[in-house]
C-alpha cells in the first residue's frame, strides 16, 4: 500500500456522505472516492444474501481504483461484520462506529434509544454493544424505514418528514430516553427535525466523528497517514448523478468536488 493512494468510502446511497464529511474534516491530506450505490438504494429491506452481494462490487470497483484502506460508511453493512467483507482483498476495512460510549458518556439515566434501519435493528448489533460496554443500561431499539426513502427524495424538513419523526420518536419518548443514536449514516440530515422532535432533554449522537477518528487510528497504524497536500474528493454514484450532487451540497463543499456516475 502507498501512503498517496487514495481511501475508498461507500455506502448504499447519499447517507455516507454524513461520514466522508467527517473523514476530509479529520483527514484533510488524503484523497477520497466515494461510492453510492444510489441505482439499489434502500439496502436496509433488503435479504443479506444480496445486500453483501452489492458491497462485494463495489469493494471490487475500489480495489480496482488502487484504494489503500475503505471505510464502510453504512450501518446495514457494518453489521454484517467487517471482516467478512474484507474477503481476499489486501487493505483494511473500517466499519462504522457502534457508538456504545459515546452514548453511555451522554447518557445521564442510562435509557438509550437507536433509530436505525430495519436490517440493523433485526441485527441486535447496537443494543449487543451498548449492553456489552454496560449491562445496566436499558436500551429502546427503533426501526425508521421512512427516512431513507425521504432523504434520498430530497426531504429534508416539511410535513411529510417531521410526520415520520414524530411516528417513531413517539415510542422512545413514552420510554422516557433521554440519549438517542442515530444508526443509519442518513439520518444525520435530518438531525435538527429529530432534534426539535425530542426537544432539550435528550442528547442526539452522530457516531460519524468516532468512525473517522477510528480510521485515522488506523492508517497512522498502519503507517499510511498522508503527512502533506491537499486532499481531492471524487463523489461517485450509481444512478442520479445530479440529485446526487445536490445532496451532497449539504455536506461537502462543491468546489472540492468531482461528481461522475459508474457502473458496477
């Protein structure tokens, strides 16, 4: 692996964009080519067989960009289990972080809720981790299925979205939380709707910033930090090239960008 390749970063449609903003923020040197897989989005109902036939393209598609390390911008596949993922290929693979301590940090009474998607919260994985790191904590799964297909239709706010919030805020609230995950790299878009759902009282938590630290972690490990220059984002989509940009415009800066369409 060279230090100046770049590092690969994908996720099911534009949610990992959430991420990579994180990433160039804490990796400011290092190139970048995204993935969104936005002609199959969402993954979330989608059967394992085939969510981990989709990652294994565009895993391929990165190998074959030269990447030195590919972050896994998206919940629904982290739980598949990183290592399951990485296969034959010769660079490290790093999922997206759980956020068991951030939460537990946060959390003042302990009552934990997680929006996520229906693939993850079938998973267990979160409530798995957050009860691993502290078996007093009682944590309120809930699965969100509305808010990706809101988001990747450009929904940010308006009736439609806060109806949406407010469904499934509504449980979690009875459950009295008072810390929230948000467990799907989409939702972060939406952040300030799920906020104002909630009000003061309960701590929202992006685990974007510890995924980036993790892979910053890991690079200096393996001694491929980019000590020098200016980093380059290339933002690639499956389908919807345009809409893609647009998204995206909400996170990155679009004069840093190149946006192209590929096919896996």
């Amino acid at each position: 692996m060279q230090k100046n390749a770049p590092i690969g970063v994908l996720d099911s449609g534009v949610g990992g964009l959430s991420v990579l903003k994180c990433l160039q923020a804490a990796l400011p040197q290092e190139d970048f080519i995204y993935v969104g897989d936005t002609a199959r989005t969402p993954y979330g109902p989608r059967s394992e067989a085939e969510v981990r036939r989709f990652v294994g393209e565009i895993i391929d598609y990165l190998d074959g960009r030269g990447v030195k390390l590919v972050v896994i911008a998206c919940n629904t596949l982290t739980v598949l289990g990183v290592d399951t993922l990485k296969g034959s290929h010769a660079f490290e693979i790093v999922g997206m972080s759980k956020g068991a301590q951030l939460v537990l940090a946060a959390s003042s009474r302990k009552k934990i809720g997680v929006f996520a998607t229906e693939f993850t919260i079938n998973s267990g994985a979160h409530k798995a981790a957050i009860l691993a790191a502290d078996d007093g904590a009682d944590v309120y799964p809930q699965a969100c299925p509305k808010f990706v297909p809101l988001i990747e239709g450009e929904q940010f706010d308006g009736a439609e979205v806060r109806a949406a919030v407010a469904e499934y805020a509504a449980p979690l609230k009875a459950a009295g939380i008072d810390t929230l995950i948000l467990s799907c790299t989409h939702y972060p878009f939406i952040q300030k709707e799920i906020e104002s759902e909630f009000g003061s009282e309960v701590t929202v938590i992006d685990p974007a910033d510890a995924t980036a630290q993790d892979t910053k972690s890991v690079l200096a490990a393996e001694g491929l930090l980019r000590s020098e220059g200016a980093g380059s984002l290339e933002v690639c989509f499956t389908a919807d090239v345009e809409r893609g940009a647009r998204i995206a415009g909400r996170m990155l800066p679009q004069e840093k960008c190149r946006f192209k369409e590929i096919k896996l």
